[in-house]
C-alpha cells in the first residue's frame, strides 16, 4: 500500500491505472493502415478507430475487405455443412426426409433421421399418443 498524501493506495490499483494509460496513450498513436484483401487483391483502409475497436477485443488484423468478409460469413451461413443441412428454399432449411414404417400401426412414413435398426420409429399420430 502506498500513501499519497492523504490518501492511501494500493499498489495493484496504481498498476492497473497505469496499464490503462498506457493503452490509451498508445490507441491515441495509431494510424490509418492499407491493407490488401487476401481474397479478391483490392486495398482498404483499416482505420484508427477500428484499430482500436480491434485491440480492446484482442482481435487480429482483418485480411479481407468488408465485403469479402460479408461475403465469406453469408457463405458459411448458407453452406449447410451439420445435422441440419438441406437444400434452401425461400430462406429456410428443408429437412432431409426418411422412409419408415411405424412400428405401431405398421403405415408408412417420412421421419427427419436416419431409422437405426432394432428401434422402433412411429408415424406422428401414434408418437403424438404417446
């Protein structure tokens, strides 16, 4: 603990303001930096600001462009690459349908998993009772 006059303060809060300082001070610094996207070779402008945004978040310096990243991101969104994948249709995922027979009312049926032998699988009527 140090005392300041009056004041009393422990050392580990002055270590934490002058790391804050320090950061602010070397944020005030930073200058506009041109970048060439890695993905379609157009230069952008990695502004100060966003420099700083990016620091404080503890992200790395982007590669590609706004819109190559805008595009990159709405391409894995629409990939369908997982357990739900499907075909797209006005926005929504369709589920990949199986052939089934219940094993209640012996009808046949569409389910959205793969049947496993030796489980029962049941038309939605008969899983609805029960």
């Amino acid at each position: 603990m140090l005392t300041l006059g009056k004041i009393a303060v422990q050392s580990d809060i002055i270590a934490q303001i002058s790391t804050v300082c320090k950061i602010r001070m070397y944020s005030m610094t930073r200058n506009d930096l041109t970048i060439t996207c890695k993905d379609c070779g157009r230069k952008f402008v990695f502004r100060a600001d966003e420099q700083n945004f990016f620091a404080e978040k503890g992200y790395d310096e982007p590669t590609r462009c706004k819109d190559c990243r805008t595009a990159r991101k709405n391409g894995r969104q629409t990939a369908g690459s997982g357990p739900r994948s499907g075909v797209q249709s006005g926005g929504f995922t369709e589920r990949e349908l199986y052939p089934a027979v219940c094993a209640a009312c012996g009808e046949k049926t569409m389910i959205p998993f793969k049947p496993r032998e030796g489980r029962p699988v049941y038309c939605r009527d008969c899983f609805q009772k029960k």
